[in-house]
C-alpha cells in the first residue's frame, strides 16, 4: 500500500530536524505520530461512550 502525505517546505524542514534528534526516519517519525494520533482519538472516543455504550 502506498502512503501520500502533502506536506509543504515549511513542515518538511522542521520534520527533517525534529527526526536528527530522534534519531529516526522523516518516515518513521510520522508514522508514529499518525499512530499516537490514531491511539489518542481511540481512547478519546471510549472515554465519551456511555455506560451503557461501553
């Protein structure tokens, strides 16, 4: 599966100094932050269920 993500100059520059930090991938860097994302809106979404719901 082929990923795209649009990111302007601006981001791509502070991505690519943010990851020579971390000692990660520009790629890697996002993939988690999309999964910390993913993970923060799951639990979001249950802490909103009702009782019931849950």
């Amino acid at each position: 599966m082929r990923k795209l993500i649009n990111l302007d100059q601006k981001t791509l520059t502070k991505l690519k100094f943010i990851s020579a930090f971390e000692n990660l991938s520009v790629n890697a860097l996002i993939e988690n932050a999309v999964q910390m994302y993913i993970k923060n809106q799951e639990i979001d979404r249950f802490k909103n269920l009702t009782d019931e719901e849950k």
